[in-house]
C-alpha cells in the first residue's frame, strides 16, 4: 500500500548536556554531545485516504556525525510500543551478520555478511516468523542495497521506495547538521 506523510515533520533539538558543557559524566562513563542521537517521528497515512493508526516512519540520526549509522524504520504499534517491521541502515559502523538466515531456506539468497548500506525489508523478516520481529532480534535479515548511499537525500530516495512512502524525500536534514565542517 502506497502511503504518504500526514503534517509536516520537524527535527528535535539536539539533547543540551549538563549546563551547556560538551561532556558529563554518566554512571562512570563519559557522555558527550556527539553521542547524542535524535529521532524525527513521521506519521502516515494511506495515499490519498486516512491516517494509518499506529504506523509510523522515524529517521534516527546523530545530532553531530553528519552521515553516520543513520537508520530509517517503518514501524507499528504493538500494544504498548512500537515494533519496527522494515528498516534502512545508511553508513553504518560495523557489517550485518546474516547469521540466524543460514538456517532458513527461503533466505538462501541473502549473503552471509553485508558491509556498508542496507535494508531489513519484511518480506525477508517475515520468513522467521514472529522471530524476525522479536525487540531483541529485530530485523535479523538484511540485504545490501543497490548502491552506496553518498547523500542524505539519496537515503531518503531508498527509504521511500523501500516503504513506499510518497514526499520524504523533501525531509532537510538536521539543523545540527549544517554547523558541522
């Protein structure tokens, strides 16, 4: 089903550390401003007809590592939360193991390692079974994606025919995005 964003998004501010400092301390660890994440929630709604209850997109980025272990998600609602049922991974820092796929004949066609950009598309995820789904599994099967992501707004591209989400590829990056060099 073809889906479209409902309202317009806006980005959060970046979390503010302790009284504007670059660093804390948290629980004997170090915390600092570029750990920080922020997640931009997008509601949709069918193209042309009602909002979808309880289906969401969120676009999870660092608020200062521009292109990094960016993540888009579709997800729906599950009771109390939401559980992500498709998902983007753009830049990430370590390859997806496809290691619970081996197992599973109608994955066959997934590689055993992906380096680099990739999709947990559901289809695949849903040969597990409620498994695939499962909060500390979630989307274990993955596939590399056509071709390296080099732009935000190229990821934003994937993402919306990868969810068939109509208009998010006019989505701006972060504004903390643009005080990096």
């Amino acid at each position: 089903m073809a889906k479209e964003i409902i309202g317009w998004p806006e980005w959060p501010s970046p979390p503010v550390l302790q009284s504007g400092a670059i660093i804390r301390p948290v629980w004997g660890e170090l915390r600092t401003a570029s750990a920080e994440t922020i997640d931009l929630l997008v509601p949709l709604g069918e193209k042309n007809g009602p909002g979808l209850e309880g289906v969401r997109l969120r676009i999870c980025v660092y608020s200062f590592r521009r292109q990094f272990e960016v993540t888009a998600t579709l997800e729906a609602s599950g009771g109390r939360s939401f559980c992500a049922i498709a998902r983007v991974d753009a830049w990430p820092a370590d390859p997806h193991m496809n290691t619970r796929c081996r197992k599973n004949a109608a994955l066959g066609h997934l590689p055993s390692i992906v380096t680099g950009d990739h999709v947990h598309r559901f289809s695949d995820n849903a040969h597990m079974g409620r498994k695939g789904f499962a909060p500390h599994d979630n989307l274990p099967a993955a596939i590399g994606t056509d071709e390296p992501v080099v732009s935000f707004r190229q990821f934003l591209r994937i993402v919306s025919l990868e969810f068939r989400v109509d208009g998010i590829e006019d989505i701006p990056p972060p504004d903390s995005w643009q005080v990096l060099l």
